[in-house]
C-alpha cells in the first residue's frame, strides 16, 4: 500500500518525546506514519562510528501467534526500544527500515535479510517489545472501552425502561462511595439527563452499572500509569506490566457479563415481533456468549499464572476483542429497541434508486405515534448510528439481510480499529466534558442538604436542646463563622491539620472554626468576663475524610459554664445535663465514658513516657474506641518512639473499666501507682467528690469510667467525658467535653477555669431519623392546620378569606383550582387537617364548607362564623 500523504505522522527519538499508546495504536493500525527524528538518526551515526560488534545476516520474523495490529505494534516499539537504548552498536539502517515497512505495506510485513549487530538483535528478541507493544494495544482500547461502555449502558437504560435510581444515591458525601463509582454515575446522570423513558424497571444489571464501570475504569488507571511507563523503558523486566494487566481479567469479565445481560434485556425490550425474531437470531448467532466469555477468562487466567508473557497479553487482547463485540450488540441491540419500527420498516420496504435506505413507511395507523423523549447524551449518540447507516446505504438490498448488514456495519462503527472510531470516542468525551461546567448539581462531600421532613426533625431536637440549657440557667451565644487564625492554632493537638484556612482573607490570616470552645474562650477573654453560663448552636467545619456519622460541615450544642464555682460543682451539671439531653432525645441506650487528664497523665508518667511526648501519646490512646490496642502499640512503637515496654504498660492500665464508684475505689487502694503521684491523687479526690453527686442525681447507672478516654485535644485540664450511642446506628461518639482551665486564660491576661459539653447533633439526628424509619413513622413537614380551597379561579377570594385565618392567628395555606380532587388530594399529602371549600353556591349563599381531612366528615357553616368554629375545633 502506498504511503498515504493525508495520515498525520508520529516523530519517535525526538529530544523529550514519549511514545504514548494512542500514538502506537495510530501507527500499528496504519492510521497514522512514523518518522524518526534526525537528531536521532544523527545520533545513531555518530555513535556507530564507534561499533565494536560485528554484523550478522538477520531477518525479523514474526511471530505467527501474533495478530497483524500487534505486530505492527511490537516493530513500532522495537523502533523506540532502539533509539533509546544507547549503545553505540545500534546504528540507523534497521530503525530506518523497521519504519519503511511499517509506513508502505499495513497488510504484511516482509523483510529482507539485514546486516544487524548482537545488540540491535537482543532488542527486538528479549526486550520485551512484544509484550510492551500489546500492552500498549490494550491501555488504549481499555482506555476508549471506559467511555464507550457508559454511553451504551445509558442506551440500554432507555431501552429497556430501567430503574437508574442508584445512580442518584451514590455519592452521599460520607466518603463510602468509591471515587470512579461515583464519576460513573455521573457521567450516566448526563448522558440520560431529560429522558422520559427510564425509572420503572428494576433488574440487578443496571443497578450495578456504577460498581462495575467504576472498579473497570479504576484498574485501567492502574495499566495506564504501568504501560506509559515501560513503554519509554530501556532494558526492564516484564513483572510489573503482566501483574497490572493480570489485574484487569475480573473487571473485564464482569464488564462483559452485564453487558451480555444488558443486550438480551435490550432484545427482550423490542416491541416489533418480527424484528425481535430476526434480530435475535443474529445476536445469538454472532455475539459471543457467556459460555465463550467464561471459556476465554479462564483460560487467560491459567495464562497468567506462566512464563510467556507474550502469549498471555496476546490471549488478553483476545477477550478484549470478545467483550468490545459484546459491547458492540449491546448497542446494536439498544439502538433497535428504541428505533427498531422505524428501521426494521426500512428494511422490510428496501431502500431508494440511491440505496440511502430512507424511504418512509406507510402508517399503520392513523394514530399519531407518541414522541420518545431520549437523555441528553443518548440522543446524541442515538443520532450518530442513523447517520452512520444513512451514509453506508443499503447496496439495493431489503429485509433480513439489509439488517444483516446494518448489524456489520455498527459492528464496525465500534470497532476501535475502524478509521471512523475516533470521532466516535471524541463525541462520547464531549458529550460529557461539556456538561462539566452544567454537571446535575451535586454536594461537595461531607456535607448533606435537610429536606422538609429531615427539618422538622432537626427543629424538634433543637427546641429541646436549647430548653434544656436555658432550664440550666445558660444565655445563648453567637460568635463568627471564621476566625483569625492564630485565635485557633495550637489548640487542638494533631487535630489542627483539620482546621479549614481560607484563600481570601482580606488581609487577615482567618480559618473557619473547628469547634465553638475555642471561639468562646476567645470571647470570655476579649470582654474580660470572670463568670459566664452560655449556651450555643451553630455549625463548624473540619477538613476531615468523610465517613458514616463523620461530616466537614455540621452542627454542634455546646454548653459552657465559665468562672470559679464549687469545686467539681459545673463538672457535674454538664454530665447531668449531657444524661437530660440524650433522654430527653429520646434516642435509646447510650453510655458516657469518663476519665480524668491528670489521671491519664499521672498514667503515662508512672509508665515512663517522656512529658514531651504526652498529647501525642494521648492522641493514640483516643483511637483505642476505632483500633485494637495492637494497632495502637505499633503507632507508639514504630511512629512515635515509645519503647515496646512502656507500650505494653500503657495496654495493662487503659484496658481499665467499669462502674465508676467501683473502679475509683480500686484505683485508691493501698499499692495503687496512681496513690505515688500527686496529680493522679488529686484527679481521684475530684472523680470521687463527682461520681457521689452523679450518684445522688440518680445518673451515674449512665456513666462508665474508663481509662483508655484520652480526648486528644490539647486544651483539656481535669475531667474528660464522652458519650457513645449503643443502638443499631454505629455513629462513633454523640458527646464530649470537659474542663480546660488554661485555654481562656491563652487570650489575655486571667486564667478564668471552665467546663463545657459539646452535643454532635449531625449523628443524634442520624439515630433519631433511623428509629423513624425502623417505627415506620412518618414525618408532618408543615403545621398547617386549614387548607382554603376555592373551587374556581378567583385568587381575590382565596387571598380575602386566607387573610381572615392568619389575622387570627390560623396557620392556613390556600389553593385556587376547579377539581375538588386537586384540594383533596394537597390536604392529604400535606395531612393538613381541615378544608374551608368555597364554590360558587357556597359564595352565592354566604356559606363555607368546612371538612374534618381524616374524618372524611364535612359541614356547611356560615361564613361569619368561621374563624370561631375553627378555633373551637383547633382548641384556640
């Protein structure tokens, strides 16, 4: 084949070039020339001067395992393999020849005998060129695969009418969901965004659409990164390729499994009996079927497990090919079910004197055909395969095998190998990225939208929360959202990594707020207050990895009592009032944690941890409630330099726990280590002034006290206590708090003690939403109490009467529509529980009709005495 002047050309050698696979797969497909680069080939004859191995006759054989695309694909790496191998005993002729053959015959590969030195021979023997060039093969048609698949899969969504509600609850912004996952169902919310054809069927492999496309792209990711690399290699083992292209054969499999499923749902979907009959006939004649696909994996498989690479990256590309066919019926099949009447109608009449295949059907009915509203992207897509069989024509031909045809001529159109394929991958990329800037809005993770029954909820909670404070004595308190950032540097141990800085500033260093003891230690401080109850409700934000239970942006209660008082007195009245909340939440069994800071310092003192060492130390001791103490040995041992000794002293005293009148009376027994230490022994007088007051409160059967409690922040001085929900819900920790003496004084001049307790309300209101769900309870999102429903279209009586009700301090809401049903059917959704129906009759005789909802009960009264009624019905 002549050298065809239009194909664009790859320069190889180049000063910095990299072969990429796309530009190997250009060249080994004979859609674009190589050409090597004079500096290189100039390089080449410089350092040949200097050959020291003798020629050898030699000719290039091909293996004959190899198919024509891969072994165009071996010489074109064999050419890259010798540029840059740099030895002086490579010289120019056989790259320049290597590249002649390549570029003037894409159907066979002869060569001549050639002059070849020992080294030119050992690169295109044992350089792994082979290998490296299928690979190549594979990361690019791997790479087109991962687009291609989503905008069939979204075809056979429509086609077969699928639920795709899974694709809308991936990403929850609680850090679950995997990366890809997510991305697909993206990509497959634009594709089928506006379609009017999906959100009824159910089946498992449209479900699993994101888990599968999102774990294939994601390995492809992984070949890619391995293949760029030894690509542009010298002389390196083939380990590390063949391990992550072993690592594709499952993802593939299973892309080729529900794809295979896909298509027989797509043929099933078919409405036209005769196109389902032929169709189907040629799908289970030409496609491969899960037998060959499963026979293909396994023998891959057992390949993978031997020495020859070559054969087995061979043997891969091979059920590469089997599942793109795969692939290819499932839009083959996608396309006709969606458009099937119409082009099997085509078929059947033949085609025109021009054979484009376009002459129109007679109707069979006279009855105008419901429009089929196709997604965004699938539309696209849809249109692109009729202009493809609009512009091959139908070479005079009709019926079956016209739709023979039409079925080879898509099989190609998805071949990566076709010269239209490109522009075919292009639009699929475009499809999406020019929806990045108008992506279906999404929530940035961590964070959650309240929708109007999850807000009923939350104002519930608050109002008892801020009733118990205030029942306390507290005032409430509001402080900025951001502040300086030296105000919150240094107070929160390895947990300041998580404070959010922000870019803009306006001149100032600021950060949003960690917490709200910090900002109102910082507000005691600036206005110079000695004594201070308060209260505060308010959100704040970490730059954390979201979780289950665990946001970036979320509330919390906290409440503080600031000042000198009787000793131990506002330490109890914050775990009592911890105890009051969670009952009066109503949330189920929960325990609250205790321990004491000195008492944990005292521990790490009699254990020998160096002082400096301490708030690090703790920080590891406080993920003891998440890892076993094991996990944590090995973080003190490896990472922070505790000797195994001191490690394993540490692990007898944290696995301490119990009744706290039981277990403080233990710690104080004569030959306790605690008893030799001063702060130990003050910590336990304080422990046992709190527990007996706990006790005559009648709430320490809640309290656990337990050694291993560390709390990592830096700021906390005495008591420490946090509170874990023991239900179904596995939140982690719902409440914390305790005394910092020393953290207001940080802000000025007088160190002025406090205690606090902070209520993670984002996981109570995560308990409280789930025994909803387990009670089957439902949720009235409004306290409408009337509904005015004018039967009509006279909005100047709705807004006269509506207006009487909320004068009178009714909550109303008002309707103006001429069916009934319409009124009806807003009060129940709304469970609104009375109706005022005003129609022409009940206006022309001065009336209303007043409906008790539930009762389904209703009586005519005047309209004079309305507002009376309803307040005696609504006792107001």
């Amino acid at each position: 084949m002549a050298e065809r002047a239009e194909a664009p050309v790859i320069i190889l050698g180049g000063k910095g070039s990299n072969l990429s696979s796309s530009s190997l797969y250009a060249i080994a497909t004979g859609l674009a020339r190589v050409r090597i680069d004079s500096s290189a080939l100039d390089r080449l004859a410089a350092a040949s001067s200097k050959c020291s191995q003798p020629s050898i006759n030699y000719r290039i054989k091909l293996s004959e395992n190899l198919t024509l695309l891969e072994s165009r694909a071996f010489l074109t790496v064999a050419i890259n393999k010798l540029l840059l191998y740099g030895s002086s005993n490579v010289r120019t002729v056989l790259p320049v020849r290597i590249s002649e053959v390549l570029n003037y015959n894409s159907k066979t590969l002869e060569f001549e005998p050639l002059d070849c030195t020992e080294d030119e021979i050992f690169v295109l023997e044992r350089s792994y060129a082979a290998l490296h060039g299928i690979s190549a093969i594979l990361d690019h048609e791997f790479t087109a695969l991962s687009s291609i698949v989503d905008a069939v899969a979204a075809i056979s969504c429509e086609a077969a009418r699928a639920d795709v509600a899974a694709f809308n609850s991936m990403d929850s912004g609680d850090g679950f969901s995997s990366k890809e996952e997510v991305g697909v169902a993206s990509d497959m919310k634009i594709l089928l965004n506006g379609s009017k054809l999906v959100g009824k069927v159910e089946r498992v492999w449209f479900s699993k659409i994101p888990k599968v496309h999102g774990s294939w792209r994601e390995i492809v990711k992984l070949v890619h990164s391995k293949v760029r690399i030894e690509l542009n290699s010298g002389m390196k083992l083939a380990n590390a390729e063949c391990s992550a292209v072993r690592s594709v054969l499952l993802p593939l499999y299973d892309l080729g499994k529900c794809s295979l499923s896909r298509a027989k749902s797509n043929l099933e979907s078919t409405d036209d009996g005769d196109l389902q009959t032929t169709l189907g006939d040629l799908f289970y004649g030409k496609c491969p079927s899960n037998e060959s696909l499963t026979d293909g994996f396994k023998l891959v498989s057992e390949l993978g497990l031997e020495e020859d690479h070559e054969k087995f990256v061979h043997e891969v590309n091979v059920l590469l090919g089997m599942v793109w066919k795969i692939v290819a019926w499932e839009s083959i099949t996608g396309f006709f079910a969606l458009e099937g009447v119409e082009w099997f109608g085509k078929s059947e009449k033949g085609v025109d004197a021009n054979g484009v295949g376009n002459v129109k059907v007679e109707k069979k009915s006279e009855k105008k055909k419901k429009k089929v509203v196709l997604g965004k992207g699938t539309i696209v897509i849809v249109q692109m395969i009729k202009d493809r069989l609009q512009s091959k024509g139908g070479g005079g031909i009709g019926g079956s095998e016209l739709l023979e045809k039409w079925v080879e001529d898509l099989l190609l159109f998805l071949d990566p190998k076709d010269q239209d394929f490109g522009s075919l991958l292009l639009r699929m990329k475009e499809i999406v990225e020019s929806n990045e800037s108008r992506r279906l809005p999404k929530l940035p993770k961590g964070t959650r939208d309240f929708a109007k029954e999850q807000m009923t909820i939350r104002k519930k909670a608050f109002s008892i929360i801020e009733e118990v404070f205030e029942r306390h004595g507290a005032t409430a308190l509001d402080t900025p959202a951001f502040e300086l950032r030296e105000t919150l540097m240094g107070k929160y141990g390895e947990d300041s990594k998580l404070i959010y800085d922000l870019a803009d500033q306006g001149g100032e260093l600021c950060s949003l707020r960690y917490d709200l003891t910090v900002p109102f230690a910082r507000f005691v401080a600036m206005n110079g207050l000695t004594s201070f109850k308060r209260y505060q409700i308010a959100k704040v934000y970490r730059r954390d990895n979201p979780s289950k239970g665990r946001y970036r942006e979320f509330y919390q209660c906290d409440f503080d009592i600031a000042g000198q008082y009787e000793k131990m007195g506002p330490d109890f009245e914050v775990v009592k009032i911890l105890t009051e909340l969670l009952d009066e939440l109503n949330i189920g069994d929960y325990e609250i944690k205790l321990n004491h800071r000195k008492l944990l310092d005292g521990m790490l003192e009699i254990c020998g941890v160096p002082p400096e060492k301490f708030r690090t130390i703790c920080s590891s001791v406080d993920k003891l409630d998440k890892q076993s103490f094991e996990q944590i040995k090995k973080e003190m041992v490896e990472e922070k330099g505790l000797t195994v000794e001191t490690a394993d002293a540490i692990g007898t005293f944290v696995k301490e726990r119990g009744s706290p009148l039981r277990l403080l009376s233990k710690l104080k027994l004569g030959g306790s280590k605690f008893l030799g230490h001063s702060g130990s022994v003050d910590a336990l007088n304080e422990l046992d002034i709190l527990f007996k007051a706990l006790e005559r409160s009648k709430c320490i059967d809640k309290v656990v006290f337990d050694l291993s409690l560390a709390r990592g922040l830096d700021y906390y001085t005495g008591v420490i206590f946090e509170a874990v929900f023991k239900g179904g819900t596995q939140v982690g920790s719902i409440a914390a708090g305790g005394r910092y003496d020393n953290l207001i004084g940080m802000f000025g001049t007088k160190q002025v003690p406090a205690v606090g307790v902070s209520l993670g309300i984002e996981r109570v209101f995560s308990i409280m939403e789930q025994l909803q769900k387990d009670q089957n309870q439902t949720t009235r999102a409004t306290k409408t109490q009337v509904l005015v429903s004018i039967l009509g279209d006279d909005l100047t009586q709705a807004a006269e009467l509506a207006t009487e009700l909320w004068n009178a301090r009714l909550k109303a809401e008002y309707l103006v529509n001429k069916r009934v049903m319409k009124h009806i059917d807003r009060a129940r959704e709304s469970r609104i529980p009375y109706m005022v129906i005003v129609g022409e009759r009940e206006l022309n005789e001065g009336i209303v009709k007043l409906k008790d909802v539930e009762a389904a009960k209703e009586e005519e009264i005047p309209r004079s005495k309305l507002v009376e009624e309803l307040k005696r019905r609504l006792d107001q």
